[in-house]
C-alpha cells in the first residue's frame, strides 16, 4: 500500500494522534509554498528541498491515514480520487456534457 515508504513512524496511531500530526504536517507545506511564492525563493535549491521535504512529511502522514481504512475502501477510494485528478481532454469534456444532457 505505501507508495513512497516502506517503513513510517506514524504508522498504527490512532486517528486522534494522526489529526494532530496531520494539521502540522499540511500547515508546513502550505507555510513554505507561501513563503516560496511571497520571496520568489524556488530558484534556491535549499529552499526546493525544504518545500520537498515538507511534502514528504505531509505524504508519510497520510500514507499512514490511509493505512488506517480497509483495503476495499482504500482501492475504491484510489480509483475514486484517480479519476477526480486526471486531466480531461477537450472532446471527453464535450461527451461527458451531451452524456449528461441526453440523459
């Protein structure tokens, strides 16, 4: 199931734990693309790593939430959130809308 880790700490702790871990996990991420994008600093490679590195630590996180749900709603979900994030092209676009008008 781990993607990027094969061994992670936060593995096995309950979801009390895992909120709290989580909410500083993401504020970092979000607090480095803030302070990335407000001092134009992704053209240093000590900040690109430290902006990695959070994103990491954020991945490891929910890695270990997901780990927590069973395996049947981890694939449906996956499969869920794989089509949510891929890209449409402009003539799936245009089907799925006269799909959804003919219906």
């Amino acid at each position: 199931m781990n993607k990027y880790f094969e061994q992670n700490k936060y593995a096995g702790k309950d979801f009390i734990d895992l909120h709290f871990v989580l909410t500083r996990a993401y504020s970092i991420v979000a607090s480095n693309l803030f302070f990335h994008e407000a001092k134009d600093d992704l053209k240093s490679p000590e900040h690109r790593l430290k902006l990695a590195k959070s994103a990491f630590r954020l991945i490891a996180v929910c890695e270990a939430i997901i780990g927590l749900v069973g395996e049947d709603e981890r694939e449906k979900a996956l499969a869920e959130v794989k089509d949510d994030v891929r890209p449409v092209d402009g003539d799936e676009l245009m089907e799925r809308f006269l799909e959804a008008l003919l219906k």
